[in-house]
C-alpha cells in the first residue's frame, strides 16, 4: 500500500491552503486585492494597518479603478448565474440590477460594463443601479474598457479572428474595426479619442494605438510573443509581455527586472511599483520594488514543487510543442508521471502556480505538461491551430511529447480538467495503449448534447471549435470511443456545471458500465465547473490524487494483468 | 471550516487499520484464524511461535476441521464470483475445481460442501478436488454440514420460513424437514445419525436433536432469544445464545462468564478454551481463558468509541424497537446525529465492533442505531415483520426512534449501506422534511431492476421480500420517491456490485439531475458489494465522513436557505 488517503489529503492541503493574493489596484499606498485565504476568494481593501474585507465567495472582479471595484457572486451554487456588485474601498456595497445571467467578463472605469449570457450575448452598461442591456455582440465577446461614453471590446467571429468593437452609448451605434480581416485583436484601452490595443495584423503580436475618429493606426510597441498586460498609468504605458510562459513587464517601453515567471499586472503608485507575481514554485503574491529589489508584500514565498524546465518537442507535422516538465523529488527517473494536460483550449500552462501540478508533483508523480496546439501564449497562429481540429492535431502533438519524453517516465497516465478532461478522454478513447490510466475533471464527453444544453456563449464556443459541423462534433467526442477505453479512468464532475454538463458524463458513464471498463466516477454536490471553496477544491483533485497513488504510482500487485486476487495466492 | 480532509482520514484510517481477528480453529496450541492486518483479510496457522500465511485476499471461510480450512477468493474484482481453495495448517492450498459462480456459503467437515447460485442454486460437495452438483436448493439456501455421506443445512421457502435438508450423496436423494410448517430451522450439526438444529417452532428459538431415521425430536437447549453459534467439540455442546444485541456463551448448558458483547464462536482444545469476541469499542480479537480470566492472544483491546447504551422504544403498532445509541465523546447533548440503518434486512446491529459508526462517533457525531423490524436477533417473528412490506413498517420504526430520540439530537443524516442504503434512499423520498441529509452506500435503487440484473440467490430474494408482486417492488422502490428528496444526498457505490447493481443507481442519479437535487455520487472502480481492502473501505467511508463534517456537522452558514453564497456578504 501506498500514500494513505490522509497523507496525500494532507499533501494537497498544504499546495492549496497557501494564501495567494491577485492586487486590483494600488493608490496612495491603499492595495486593494483579490485574495485566497482560509480557502475561500474574498476581496480585501489594506493600507498598510487596517484591512477591509470588501466581500466574500467572489467569483470575478475587475480592476481597481479609484477605489471602487466590481465583483460578481455565483449565486446558483456552480452554475455561473451572476449577480454584479460595485464597492469601494470602505466596504460600502452597492449590487447591481442585473438580468439573470452568466456574466463572461466585466470592466469598470465611467461606468461598470459587462457582456452576459443566456440565450443570446449582449453588451450591459449601468446607468446609475440598473444594468442596461446596450447591444448584441458574438458569442466569446469581452469588454475592455468604459470610458465617457464609449465602450470598447473584441468580438470572435465563426473563423477563431476578432474584431474590435466600439459602442457609442449616445448615438447607440457600434463600430466593429479591425487592421485586418482574419486578424485578431484584443484588450482596448480607452484613451482620450484613442483606443491602444494587441494585433497580431502583421504577424507577431504587437501593441498598436488607433485613433478612433481618424481609424489611424500607430505601433506602440513589439518583440515579444503575446502581451497579456495593458494598461496607462499616470500617462505611462504599462506591458506586460510573454514568452515561452514567462513574462516579461514594461514600463514606457523599459524592461522591469522581474522574477522568472508570470506577471499578471503591474501597478504604480507615486514612487512606488507594485506587481502580482507567480511561478510554478510562487503561489500568486504582490511584490513591491524596493532598493534591494522585490520584496513580498503579500505571499507566501517559494514552495519546493520540484524541478522546473521547458523543452520543444516536434510534433508530427514538424510544428514545435512547447513543454513544461516538473521532476518530483519523490521520484526517480524514469518514475511514473502525470501526462498534465491544460483546459481552454485556449489557455496554457505558463510558469505559474499550479495546484494539480505542485500536488501531483508533492505526491510524488513527474509531471509534463505540453502546450499542444490551440494553446495561448505562442502566437495566434498557433491557438487557431485546433479550430476544426479539437481532439486531432492537439491530441498528437501530447502523444508526440509522451514518446518523447520516454527516458523521464515509466508508466504515464492522462490528467485534465474541462478541455483537459476532454482530451484525457480522447487520449483514453483513440490512444489506448499509450495509458496506464486516466483522470478527467469536469470534460466534455459528447459535443452534440453539450451544446444542445449551453447557453450562447458556450454554444458559440462549441460552433467555432467544430465549425457548427454535427458530424465532426460526433467524431470528436469521447462518447463516440468510450468502448475503446482500455485503462482505468477517474471522472471528477460537478452536478451543476453549466460548462461541460453532467448529462453526457452519465451517458458516457452508462457506456463504461455496458462495456465492462474500470472507472471511477465522482459526482460532486452543488458544485459547478469551478470549485470555489477549499472544500470543493479537495472534493476535485483529492478523488484524482487517490486514483493515481492507486493507478500510477503504487499499483497493487497483479494489477496488470487484470487478477489481483491471485496475486501472491500460490 | 470544520475537520479538513486529511484530519477526516485519520480518524477513519484509525478505526479501519486496527487488526482483527477471527478464530476459525484450536488444537494442540495450534491457532487458525481470519484477520484483518495491514488492511487486508488473510488467514494464518500460528503455534505461539511461528506464523504461517495460508492465504490472502479472502472473501470467506469455513470454521477450521483437522487442521484444514476452505476458503473462496473474489476473483472478478467485486462481482462475487468465487474460486474456491482448501488450504492445510503448513499452507498447502489445493483449489476446488468448481463452475464460475457465487459462493452462497460453504462448510468443511470430511468433505468440502457449499452452495453455489448463479442461474439457478445448487448444492456442490467436493469427490477429490473436483466440485460436483448434486442437487438443486432453493435460492437462500445454507449448507450447514457434511459428515459421511450426509449433507444438512436450510432451505427458505416462499413466505420466510425454512425447512432442514438432509442429503445423501449415496442415494442422490434429498429429504425435507421442518418439525412445523412455518417455523424456521437452523444450523444443523451432524452427528452420527442425528442432527443438532435451532428452531423456533415451538415459539422462541431452541436447539434440538433429531435422529435422522425416526425423525424422532428431543429439546437440548432453551432460554435465549436466538443461537448464533453451535457446535460439539469433545464431545460438549457449544453453544452462543444472543439476546438484545449481546452474547451468552454456554458450554453443555452451563455458562461461560465472557465480557458483555459479542462472542461470535467458542473452541476447546484440551484445557484451553478460546472465544473470538467484539463488542461496538473491541475489534474482533481472539481472547483465552486464564485464571485471571479472559485474556487477549490477538486483538488490540479496547478503543473509546464513545459511550453505548441500549434502549427500546414503542413503534406506532407498539412493536418494540431495540436501539443502540453511542454517544459521542467529541459532541454535546443534543448534538447532531447520524441514524444509521443497518443492512440485511436480516442483521442488527450489536453491540459488535462496525466501523461505520465506530468512526462516525469518533469524528464527533452521535449515532442512533435502531433495530427496525426484519433485524435478526430478536426472535423470527421480529425478523420477518419485513416479508412483504420492507420500507414500510421497518421505516416508520425508524421515523419513531427519531422522533422518540429527540433529546439526543439537533439534526439528523440518515446514513446506511446495503439495505441501510436501501432505507436511507426511502427515509429521504416518503419523509423528506425528517432528515437535514442522508448518505447511502450501495443502495438498492429500484427492485424491478435488482430483480431483472439478479443471479437465483438474489432474485429469490427480491421475491422473498417483495412476494413476486411487481407492483409492490415498484412502490417501494426509493426511484419511486427521487422527485420527493428535499436535502442533499450522498451515494457510493461500487462499479461491479452484483448484490445491488449500479445500473439503477444511475438511474436515479438521472432523476436527481433532472430533478436539480443537491446530490454527490461515488462510483468506486474495480469495487463490489464488499470492500475487501483497507483502499476499497476508505473509498466507501471517506466520501461519506466528508459529507457528514460538510453537511451535518460544520454545515457552510447560510446553507438552510440554499443561498450560501449571500451569506456574510452584507
């Protein structure tokens, strides 16, 4: 027998009790914060002494705009139906009348805007406490920015681009923009009649400044791969650009000397610089520049998660997938490894704190965690990879890396959770004896019936992913090779998930009974796609983390071949 | 936040880690038994000095003859089929060539008999190392013994009641007794040309002797409510009555003083007398009769579970309701309680070591356990109160223990396994508004469906209980009663269970998403009815602590109102 259920509960109660602190905003040395602490997401005001906690069990905020924040609360138990709330930094709290929706992103500067979702997906601007519904955008909308009476965003059409949009609360007119039809465009900034913005229109990603009644454009800045930071501060330009899944941070176009790893923001306040930082081994913290360097402000410091590198691997078609490995130091090498495979697909897994990852690792398993195609962070080109192709292209580039990367693992077993569950599914599905095992949180099991049961987001999602084809959503789904599956599978999945529903997982599952297949499934109360609490963190990932002490790393003997009852019997 | 995890884990790992032990055996000094160790079920020969492994992983066993035990093995991961092995005192294991099916119960004297069920149930005796049937039983039939060329055990009929058998394997043919039409009939022993028995068709139960040629009947025993172990040894009756849950050993009628719990049997080897006892804060160990009294030979004494009584209360009909309770150490009176069901029907519970409420009482909860009609133990009119009406007047006899209990307790979680799980389902279906929550393992979802899924034992079963009429399984079928749930529900069960089969539990799982109910469900891999490793009992408990700490114990504030992500928040 291996880890006892208590040692390795304990193993991931350690990765995710660490507090970790998102900073919203920094003003005359008052940080107003995003925090997890105690297991649970709260916002905090502080001024250095006194803290103020502006609000508990928040799902998203935006940021910090003179001293005023907005917070949504999932008030459906996991289904992502939102309600808005405004509050400053006293904690006086003022909620927003909103329909009942899914709000998919929001921003605040003038005015509060947000896009939401329910049967279509609109644009909603308050206008005093009342959420008003301004205009219709494409599913996958987000807005950038509000400021006087202009609404800025990107909106995704049917081929993976995006526009920008600008709405002119006034005149009630939008203007779609883009440099380039096919391009893709994101996070306007509004300025005085300006809008800066990301382009990826002459190839690599740059930052580019358009004028908005003139339509002139302007390059602001270029050399990294993509940025996921913009903002102005006290009439400065702030960046923050990524490469190979780290950043790197700019202040009017100077690099600022930053830690090896993520950047999520910078802010600056008087003389002071502020940033939230992570990597693999950091749990999210604030740093703040001093004489001697950063210094933590709020965080916790290193964690010994294991070694950290990033490799290439080639992929079948000669297209590069870049690659994070974290050799556990309870291992040897080879040793049994987690096949981690990130969700979105349109996400990454960058040099940033991980709680699969740093538990799996704590556990005692190495981890590799390909960024196969459709991943973010190395160019457009390459997250368009996958439209059309979910479960294809992608799918080969991690087996490529699994045979790859053969010297580093013994036996490897598939992980994921929403689109990594899926593709942990299809791994199981269409490459089945590549496996000792597999564990899938919150996946897609059947296309068809999830977006017969989504809303218009995800709905649009499922369109643009499969180009609206029926056919190639049933080739694609998991359900359409649960027969194939050859290894024991763990399923994770909440009962109100409204991203990748229960439904199918049942079907899938009822398909795994009538096949005779080795499973486990864990269904997990008035819980949605994303665990909020502590408690529901460790309803998720412990059920995985005991599937694979069992499956991957301490096998009971004779498992192999199927008997373990003979095992040692004569 | 109440206990984490990992501190729930400990306390279960605690009670589920203690070895126990199980006498099957004694001579010359010489000691087989069944022992739970390192969180698996073996079975060892130990002379004082030297121990010896004669198996491991074993499903069940015969009481130990001449130095020789039989034992079976699952050999389908759960599905309880079984292979079947005769194993010397040095650990020399022949196996029974025998036909792939369950094992109803088997018995080992000069020759290995057992009753095996798949379509239908018959009776198999060992010629060499072969297992041949030799006559067709009736489902839930028991081999009691096999001396020379007699096989006896019991045959249930149609309405409860069972008959003797006696079998001569010479002339193939089988004859029938019962010394009343309607009584029930035990346990026979084989002496030469007679027959030692339980029956009570005399009223209470008694032990008899019946010549095997005259059928001629004589009274060896009475004055206890039930006998649950019988034997000649030395020529000395053994005998161990129960009454309200605890044990009477006698030895030719005179009584053996033993510690008030369970004596589960009695050996005599020369001057040396051996009992194997438990009582609800002793695992089961092996205790010796010294000067000083009884000492422990194996076992780990006593643990503190917290404080047991028993007590009695009036069902609505005036049946009295035997009922244990154990007061938690770690609780306050009232205090929130768990009401755990026991299955069987046909079981109680005792005052015997259960790691179910063993480890509920010591994560700080209360249990009430009450002994609703159709327990065993308190006399077959008791028992089989339940023929025809289970879910009925066995649930208002539960229903009356909580409200007469009220005193003890806050709120209460219906918690049970088998047909606990089965009573649970149908406590939160017929009387929603009772319970704060219930936890069922391995329910019965649906009769109609057991029944269509079912092997003869089982099917005869579902028939016994439910007298064949399709409608009445339909009415007491918790899948009935899904739309009904009002409080979150948890249910675990094992893929490959052949007593109580997932299929319909999925089912009913379709029901509580239809019907949008707060439910968790755990479907264990590679597990059946049984869990047979520390591993498999940790998966089935440990889900089940974790919703009792989440939902009964440190419920999340505000949860009453099903809001609780507004709790705190203005």
């Amino acid at each position: 027998m291996g880890l006892r259920a208590s040692k390795l509960a304990e193993v991931l109660e350690r990765v995710i009790s660490l507090p970790q602190y998102t900073l919203l905003g920094a003003k005359g040395g008052r940080l107003i914060y995003y925090a997890w602490e105690k297991g649970e997401r709260s916002l905090f005001s502080w001024d250095g002494s006194e803290r103020v906690m502006l609000a508990s069990n928040v799902v998203e905020t935006s940021l910090a705009v003179n001293g005023r924040v907005a917070y949504t609360l999932d008030v459906e138990r996991g289904r992502e139906i939102h309600r808005v709330f405004l509050v400053d930094e006293k904690g006086n709290t003022l909620e927003v009348d909103s329909p009942r929706l899914r709000v998919w992103n929001l921003s605040l500067r003038d005015r509060l805007a947000f896009v939401g979702t329910s049967d279509t997906t609109d644009l909603y601007v308050t206008d005093g406490q009342k959420a008003v519904k301004v205009t219709r955008l494409t599913p996958l909308s987000w807005v950038g920015d509000v400021r006087g009476d202009v609404v800025a965003g990107t909106e995704f059409k049917g081929d993976g681009s995006s526009n920008l949009f600008f709405h002119y609360l006034g005149e009630g007119r939008t203007e779609r923009f883009t440099p380039r039809e096919g391009s893709n465009n994101y996070g306007s900034l509004l300025l005085e009649g300006r809008a800066l913005f990301m382009s990826d229109f002459e190839g690599a990603s740059k930052i580019y400044e358009l004028d908005l009644r003139s339509k002139e454009l302007r390059k602001v800045m270029e050399g990294d791969v993509s940025y996921s930071f913009l903002d102005v501060q006290d009439g400065k330009l702030i960046a923050v650009g990524v490469r190979d899944g780290r950043s790197r941070a700019y202040v009017e176009g100077r690099p600022l000397r930053t830690p090896e790893g993520t950047v999520t923001n910078v802010f600056l306040d008087g003389r002071d610089t502020y940033i939230t930082f992570t990597s693999m081994s950091t749990p999210r913290s604030i740093l703040k520049l001093s004489n001697d360097g950063w210094e933590t402000v709020l965080g916790v410091g290193k964690l010994d998660v294991g070694e950290v590198s990033f490799h290439r691997f080639k992929s079948f078609d000669g297209v590069d997938v870049p690659t994070y490995t974290v050799m556990s130091k309870g291992s040897t090498v080879p040793g049994p490894a987690v096949v981690y495979l990130h969700g979105g697909p349109w996400g990454e897994v960058a040099d940033e704190f991980d709680w699969f990852i740093a538990s799996i690792s704590m556990m005692g398993l190495h981890v590799i965690a390909p960024n196969f195609r459709g991943s973010t962070g190395y160019g457009e080109w390459f997250r368009k990879l996958d439209i059309g192709d979910p479960g294809g292209g992608d799918l080969r580039d991690v087996v490529e890396v699994v045979k790859q990367t053969s010297s580093l693992h013994t036996d490897v077993c598939a992980v994921g959770y929403s689109y990594g569950g899926y593709m942990t599914l299809m791994a199981l599905g269409r490459f089945p004896e590549l496996w000792k095992c597999g564990a899938a949180g919150a996946p897609v099991a059947d296309w068809v019936e999830m977006r017969s049961l989504a809303d218009d987001a995800f709905r649009g999602f499922v369109d643009l992913l499969l180009k609206g084809d029926v056919n190639l959503m049933r080739e694609r789904s998991p359900i359409s090779y649960v027969k194939d599956v050859k290894v024991p599978l763990c399923i994770v999945t909440g009962q109100n998930d409204s991203r990748t529903p229960v439904q199918p997982v049942l079907r899938y599952v009822q398909g795994l009974v009538e096949g005779g297949k080795t499973f486990e499934l864990h269904v997990l109360p008035g819980a949605g796609h994303l665990p909020y609490t502590e408690q529901e963190v460790t309803k998720v990932i412990l059920p995985m983390l005991l599937f694979l002490e069992d499956n991957l790393k301490s096998p009971p003997p004779g498992q192999e071949d199927g008997s373990r009852h003979q095992s040692g019997q004569h």
